[in-house]
C-alpha cells in the first residue's frame, strides 16, 4: 500500500572499461583494497564479478532492439522527486517537486552492477586509483564524455559537482560528502576527492554514483527549484516535451557519448521514456485499463484482486505478473515524531502500534496478501531474531545503558491479534502504558498532568490511506488518544515531510545490499534529525544508535557487518522509533502484452524502464505497433 521511496543514488547501469586492474581477493574487505594502482571497479567485500576486459553485464540482452515509446508509472523515487506532479526539473536540491527519473538524464563517476551487491564499474570514470592512507580517490576520466550540448565533460564539473552537492544539494547527496575537504580538477581529465579520514571505508562506493552536473550550466542558472529549465545532461536520454505537473518525456539520445561502450549494449533500448502524473491512484489505473500507461507496478491489493477484469485484460492483451523482488533490505513502516513533545516516551509509541490491527487489516483491504513486517531491513539476512548472540552482545553491552532493556532480549515483535479489528487485550495493554506514561483517562480523552490531550494524526496524500488508516485511528481514539487523518495534496505532503512537520506519517524505503555508515546515517543518526529533507523522519537522535551505525561502517567483512546491522536492528526496533507494517515477497507487475526483457532478473534491481524493450511483433498482435 505504501508506494516505495529508494534512496537516490541510481541503480546506473555501468559502462566497461579497458583499464589495468587488481582484482579483489574473496574475503577481503574494502579496507584491503589495493591501493597506487588503477582499478576498473570496487566493490566492498570480495571479488569483483567482471574484469577488465568484460563486454556486458549478464543480465542484459546485446540483441534488444531500440526504439519506441515506454509510457510507465514508475514505482519509486528519490531525494525531491514526487509521484503525483512536478514544479521544478532540478531532482537535486532540498526544496520543490520534481518528476521521478530526472537522474536518467545524468551520467556519474561510476555505476553498479545489479547483479553483486556492492560493487561499481567506470562510467565517466574509466579507473580510480586509492592513496595510501586511503583518503584521495584519484579519477582518470573518459576524453569522450560529453554534456548533450557537445561540450566535453571535464574534471572542472566533476570537482564543481561535488562541493555544490556539499553545499547546496538535498541531504540524500550532502550527508554523504560531510566528510568530503576537497575536490580537485588536477588536469582536464584528472579530479581527485580528497576526504578527512573521518569517512566510513565505504563512503567512496555512495558518492561515485552521483550525478554529475554542468559547472557552466549552474553558473549562468540558480541551483535551486525555482526554475522549469531542463539542467543540462550527459546520459542516454535528456528531456524532452513536458506539460508541469501532468507529463513529462525523457527522449533517448542517438549520440550519446556512451552507447557503444560494451556495458552499455542491451539497455536504454525505449526511443522515449513518458511519465504521467496522477493525483490518485484510480485515476493511474484508468488510464493503464485504457492503455495511456504501459506498465505499472500494483501497490493496492484490492485492486490486483479484483480489479482485473476489464476488457484488454480478458482478451490477453494486458498480463499480469510476480517478478521475485530484490535480495535487498526495505522497511516499510510509520514514522512517530519524536520532535513532538507527546511522542518523546516509547511507551507511548508502543501504544499507537498496539491500536493498529493487522491481521484484521489484511484480511479486509489487502485480501490476504502482505506480510507483517518487523524489521527496519526486512526480506535481508540483517533482520535480527531471537536472543542476540555472542557477537552482537559485544556490540550492545558497552551501550547498555543507553538502550532499552528490551534490546538484549528476544527481538521485538509486534504482537499478532484477534484479528477482531478491536482486540480487547491488546487494546487494554495500550492504555497502560499510555498510564505508566503520565497520561490519565478522563471522559473521552486521555491527558497529561497539565490537562492537554495526546493527539495524533496521520498525514497522507492519498484517499487509499484514509480508508487504510481509520481503522486504527479509531482503534486509537477507543483508548482516549485525539487522533485524525489529513490528506493533503502532493506539494504540500512533500513539505510537511521534508520539515517534519507532521505527527505520523508512512513510508517504505529501499537500502542497498551492503549497507554503508552514510545510507544509514541519512535515515537513523543524530545527525540527520535536524536536517531538513533527511529521512529520519522519526527524529532518531541517539548515541546508542549513533555507534552502531559506526561499528556498521567499521565492519572488516561480510559476518561482522551482518552482525554490526543485527544489532542496530535489535536496537531500532526495541527503541519503537518506528511501527514496522507490511511487506511483500515480490513486484505485482501489469502490463501491456508488447515488451521484451532478460530471462533473468538481476537480484538487486529492476530498472524496467532500462532493460525492456518494445517487441514489435507483440506489439502488432495487440494493436500497439
């Protein structure tokens, strides 16, 4: 139900590069990285997958053929990007709305393989080399990287790039590069990133994936949202027609610098890229039913329960299909602000998870579909269970004090009801705690000892969460708690996020299979609580949590980061900063019958709209040639 937000460092398909390497040995930490010599790819733990001389990634298909028109309505999106309309075409600042795939339209230092789990290939960047100490990543750039205008891409927009991001940029990018003292052009096709030592090891495999932006274009424009000007790009499709906040068009590039690079072959295969925006979800569905939308990933259960039945669907010309989701953590859950004064107590919090009944939830309005979800890195090998082990004990004991008692026991769970959609027991425990909390019955309201009520309201940008969420408001206002609903449009929503001005407020996240200090930071430390933008949305401001965060970025190898995101897990989940919901195992895909794409789907990422291609035989079956 939750529509899924990852974090912006695009899933950029990286592009191969002939440069002298040292491969990585199994087992080795990126810490252990060789370093003085060029490196074609990084990655944090073991080996690399593909070698220097390699001519695609697998999987791809080289015999894709291009052209034609993909119309989607993509399922997530990052840093200012909104799903339902867009005021400005800069994806990269903390303020306004922007469409959702603007970062296709730039090329970054480096990219990831969607088929490993940590590691990044030379896009821009043909090798880096490590310094000794390991604080200066030295680039050697492509001589044929060029902006869409013809110019050449230098180590100048590299460096400029880098420090604006710093600076300005929405704190997806700037929290990363805290750690960041310089960036230097050394020569036109030479920058260096020189960091403090501060930085965690794998800082490096976050920031060679951003985008890189035109020093000459944000100097003669403003780096800010308050122009519809297309910033200009580097990468396989730069924008073309749009209509603010209705539509907009990513056309494919036929001279793009990087089409004929071996990793590139088997992708950016649609001639034009369309994205329409809806204020609801009935209205997306309309138009998919009437084939004005293409492609559509299915996030409300009753609709792919009941739904499809229209005429396209029985005559088979629209399929309907699970795709295995990635091997990756998520966390879907509701964010309890504990920059308001009432939410300060997890007794509280504890309480307004306890009003929410899922089982009777699941069985009304997602029609047995979803699972509970318990975990902050749910569907990973991170997800913490029972007693902590003797590894994970090493990690808490120190931070004791600091913890909830709760963190050294079995890992939490939310409970299971009655499924009665009032459970009496689970009711009555809430409103003890909300008494061991200070706040007292009287009349319809429960209040504290100055007499104000414990109010809490939803925030929601869309009427499907009203009808998800009243349940459990009412569930809420039975034990005396003032609690509503507000739906406001997209804009607004995406402000009252960004300020964290609201009380509680869903979101479903994405991380990457190795989770670095810096993805985590963003959503969990001190930090990030009082930056605007951030995706602490619960306003965790912890020490504890702070050094777990630490160990997960000091983590020598595969088994002592697992351990290292076990232990922050326990502790997340015993502090209660957010009330895990549901969860899927896999995509709920729908889509005109007309497409071709690989076999195989890559285990950590589905980038539809890069590796799908227009199949015209299909396509003239259907009558969409």
């Amino acid at each position: 139900m939750v529509r899924r937000t990852s974090l912006p460092r695009r899933d950029f398909l990286a592009l191969g590069a002939a440069a002298t390497a040292a491969a990585l040995l199994p087992g080795r930490a990126f810490a252990d990285t060789p370093t003085g010599v060029k490196l074609h790819g990084l990655s944090a733990f073991g080996d690399l997958k593909y070698k220097p001389n390699f001519t695609h990634f697998d999987y791809v298909d080289i015999d894709a053929p291009q052209g034609g028109t993909f119309n989607f309505s993509p399922p997530n999106w990052g840093a200012n990007q909104s799903p339902q309309t867009f005021n400005t075409l800069n994806s990269f600042v903390p303020k306004g709305d922007s469409p959702q795939r603007m970062e296709m339209c730039f090329d970054s230092l480096m990219v990831r393989a969607l088929d490993e789990p940590d590691a990044v290939y030379g896009l821009i960047a043909d090798g880096v080399t490590i310094s000794d100490d390991r604080n200066v990543f030295t680039f050697s750039l492509r001589p044929q990287a060029r902006f869409h205008d013809g110019t050449p891409l230098t180590a100048d927009d590299v460096a400029f790039t880098f420090k604006l991001l710093k600076d300005k940029g929405h704190p997806d990018y700037a929290l990363s590069l805290t750690h960041l003292d310089d960036a230097v052009a050394k020569d036109t096709h030479t920058v260096e990133l020189n960091f403090s030592g501060k930085q965690s090891a794998r800082t490096i495999l976050n920031v060679v994936g951003f985008p890189i932006l035109s020093k000459a274009f944000f100097t003669a424009n403003p780096f800010d949202s308050s122009q519809l000007n297309p910033p200009l790009g580097s990468s396989a499709y730069k924008v073309g027609r749009w209509s603010a906040g209705a539509w907009i068009e990513y056309e494919r590039v036929a001279d793009y610098w990087g089409n004929d690079l071996p990793v590139n072959r088997g992708q950016n295969n649609f001639g034009r890229i369309r994205i329409e925006f809806y204020q609801d979800r009935t209205a997306g569905f309309e138009a998919f039913k009437k084939g004005d939308i293409l492609y559509r990933e299915e996030f409300t259960s009753r609709v792919w329960a009941t739904a499809y039945d229209f005429p396209a669907f029985t005559a088979g010309k629209v399929i309907k299909h699970e795709f295995p989701a990635e091997t990756t953590p998520s966390m879907q859950a509701t964010a309890v602000n504990q920059r308001r004064e009432q939410f300060k107590d997890p007794r509280v919090r504890q309480a307004i998870a306890l009003c929410f009944d899922f089982e009777w939830t699941r069985r009304n309005f997602f029609y047995g579909s979803y699972e509970r979800s318990q975990s902050c890195f749910e569907k990973s090998d991170f997800r913490a269970s029972g007693m902590p082990t003797p590894q994970e004990l090493a990690l808490l004991e120190p931070l004791r004090d600091q913890l909830p008692p709760e963190t050294f026991g079995e890992a939490v769970t939310q409970p299971p009801s009655d499924g009665s959609g009032r459970d009496r027991k689970q009711l009555s425990a809430a409103l003890k705690l909300l008494a061991e909390a200070g706040w007292k019955r009287s009349g319809d309201f429960v209040l504290n000892d100055k007499g104000g009520r414990l109010s809490a309201e939803f925030l929601v940008d869309d009427e499907t969460f009203v009808q998800v969420y009243s349940p459990w408001v009412a569930n809420m206002k039975a034990i005396g708690i003032d609690a509503s609903i507000r739906l406001v449009d997209s804009a607004q929503y995406q402000l009252r996020q960004s300020t964290f001005d609201f009380d509680l407020l869903s979101a479903a996240f994405n991380f990457s299979a190795t989770p670095t200090r810096d993805d985590l930071e963003i959503f969990f430390h001190s930090r990030s609580a009082a930056v605007s933008g951030s995706r602490n949305l619960s306003g965790v401001a912890s020490p504890a949590i702070d050094a777990l965060i630490d160990a997960v970025g000091a983590a020598k190898d595969r088994e002592s980061l697992t351990t290292a995101m076990r232990a922050l897990d326990r502790a997340l989940r015993a502090r209660r900063d957010w009330i895990p919901s549901w969860y899927l195992a896999n995509h709920r895909s729908a889509y005109w019958d007309m497409f071709g794409f690989p076999e195989q789907k890559p285990d950590f990422g589905f980038p539809v709209e890069a590796l799908w291609w227009v199949d015209k035989g299909k396509a003239a079956k259907i009558g969409k040639a």
